[in-house]
C-alpha cells in the first residue's frame, strides 16, 4: 500500500516553529554567558592581588642595604694621605684684647692646594712659628720642643680648616721653660709656615692685665648683724 501523507494543519506548524525558536534563545544565552567567563585566550580570569600598600615598613634586608643617609657617619677624609707642604698654606690670626701673663690664643686658617684630601702632620711638614716684637725675637719654635701647632690636621680638597692655638704668652729663651718671663705690652708680629710653604703672619698686641676689682661689700664686724630691716 502507499504511503499517505498527511497535511499538518497551521497551528500544529507554528507551534512547532515558536518551540525552535524558544530552543534556539536558550542556547544562545548560554553561550553568551560561557564567554563571559572565560578570557579571549581561553584562560579564566585570574583571581585579584591586593598590592602593598605604599606606607608598608620596608624588609629587614632592605633596611639592611638602604639606611638612612642622615645616620650615616660622615667623615671628610678618611686616611688621606700626608699633605706635602709646599702645598700647604696657613693664615693665622690672634683675638684683639689678649693680656699679658697668660696664654694667647691664635687662631689657624689651614688649607691646601692639592686636588685631593690630605692630613697636615706639624712634625713631618716642618712648622716653624716665630713671634717678634720690632726687631727681637720673643719667641722661636725652632728653641722648643714642639710647635704651636701640635696635633694632626686633616685637610678636605678645595676647603680650609680652622684650628685654635695657643701661645704661652712666655718669650722662648733658649729651652722653652716654664721659668721664662711673659712678654711685656706692646705690638708683636706671628710669622709661621711650612718647610717650602708659603709663610702666613699676623699682627697683634698685648695689653695691660686687669686688676681684680676689690670685693666693697661691707662686712660686718665682731657683734654686729647686718641690718635686714
């Protein structure tokens, strides 16, 4: 027998047709909210880093290699090289007013004219000092055992160094003792260099020492109270 077909009617067709078409929505969503998950590459998202916030205290291995500079030690030169003295100049001044009977102070502006950083040893550079007064001779370095400059200076290239000295305020006579007068009042002259050095020199004077001004504040005798009232 043959096969009889039979014609669908129009509303078991469209049925059909809108049942395609809600199939075909539902994967269409799906799909979409598959991509949404998933990167371009087809690697998921990776998950989210909090980063470090910038006012964390730094590792014990980065306070290690970076401390802070303004701790660091600071040292202008550090085992320069004895200075030779030819480059070496030294400007002295002395502090008006001083008196006679006691040490001067004297004032020592030191530098030098090499590139680099060198230590001033008085000994090894030959420091001569001499203090005069017209044409005599107060006092002579060369009679004594030391200079008036006595310890190590070190010298920074392109600065100058200020050191104080002092003068005994005695002429040197011929060994430089305790015993020896004090220079009387007057103008004097400081003349000092190293050996080969340009020579530096100053004028000063002495002045008259003071007398202690005598204690007026009357003292009550034997039996007697002050009056507090």
């Amino acid at each position: 027998m043959g096969r009889v077909s039979r014609r669908v009617s129009a509303r078991v067709y469209w049925r059909r047709r809108i049942l395609l078409l809600l199939v075909l929505v539902v994967i269409v969503w799906g799909a979409v909210k598959l991509i949404g998950t998933v990167r371009g590459d087809g690697k998921p998202d990776p998950a989210p880093t909090t980063k470090a916030s910038a006012s964390a205290s730094p590792s014990a291995s980065q306070a290690t290699e970076q401390p802070d500079p303004g701790l660091l030690p600071v040292k202008l030169t550090s085992d320069a090289a004895a200075c030779d003295a030819e480059t070496v100049r030294i400007t002295p001044t002395v502090p008006p007013k001083q008196q006679v009977g006691g040490d001067v102070a004297v004032d020592l502006l030191i530098s030098s004219t090499s590139p680099t950083s060198c230590t001033l040893t008085p000994a090894d550079a030959g420091l001569i000092a001499v203090i005069g007064s017209g044409s005599s001779t107060v006092w002579d370095s060369t009679r004594c055992s030391t200079s008036l400059l006595t310890d190590p200076v070190e010298i920074s290239a392109r600065w100058a160094t200020m050191v104080r000295v002092e003068w005994s305020g005695r002429a040197s006579g011929s060994k430089c003792s305790d015993d020896e007068a004090y220079a009387a009042v007057g103008d004097y002259t400081l003349k000092l260099g190293t050996l080969g050095g340009e020579p530096g020199k100053a004028s000063f004077s002495l002045v008259e020492k003071k007398a202690e001004e005598p204690d007026t504040e009357e003292k009550p005798t034997d039996g007697e109270t002050p009056d507090e009232g």
